[in-house]
C-alpha cells in the first residue's frame, strides 16, 4: 500500500533528506520518496501507519497542508528551517 501527504514547507534537498530519514524510522513504513517542487511526500505503507507519519511530519515543521494556521504556522516554519539545515549538513557528510 502507498498514499501521499502534501505538505508545507519543503524547500530543499536538504529538507527532502530529513523527511525521508525521519519517516523511514516510523515502524511499518518501507519507503519515502519527497517532491520538492510540488510539497508531495509519497510513503509506501500501510495506511494504519498515516497518523504517526502526520504527526512525525509536524515535529518535524512539515505540517499536512492546511492545518497549521497562525503561530502554528510560524512555529513549523521555524522547524522546517531547522531540519532543512540538519538535513544539507547531513546529506553533505
């Protein structure tokens, strides 16, 4: 089984990095593939695991499109901006 989540965001390779690294540690999910360009996240899992990828994304500042608003918003931009730097520095070594 596979679905897709879009996301916000996503900016860089480096943001695509952490997703993939972060959401294949999610028990039952095999593996992720990130579209940069269009904010798309594609897991091939059960859809039983989708809660726990949704919430690991939004820890992680790449919240489900439409559902962080205000300071939510703000908090995951911060975040996303955060992994995306971990994620250069990790893709770099």
């Amino acid at each position: 089984m596979a679905y897709q989540i879009v996301v916000e965001n996503i900016k860089c390779g480096g943001c695509a990095s952490t997703i993939r690294t972060k959401i294949e540690a999610v028990d039952g999910v095999n593996t992720v593939d990130v579209d940069i360009e269009n904010g798309i996240v594609a897991i091939d899992a059960a859809e039983a695991t989708r809660p726990s990828v949704i919430d690991r994304l939004l820890k992680l500042g790449y919240p489900e499109s439409g559902t962080a608003e205000g300071i939510a918003a703000a908090k995951a931009k911060a975040k996303s901006f955060v992994s995306c730097a971990i994620g250069r520095m990790n893709s770099e070594s």
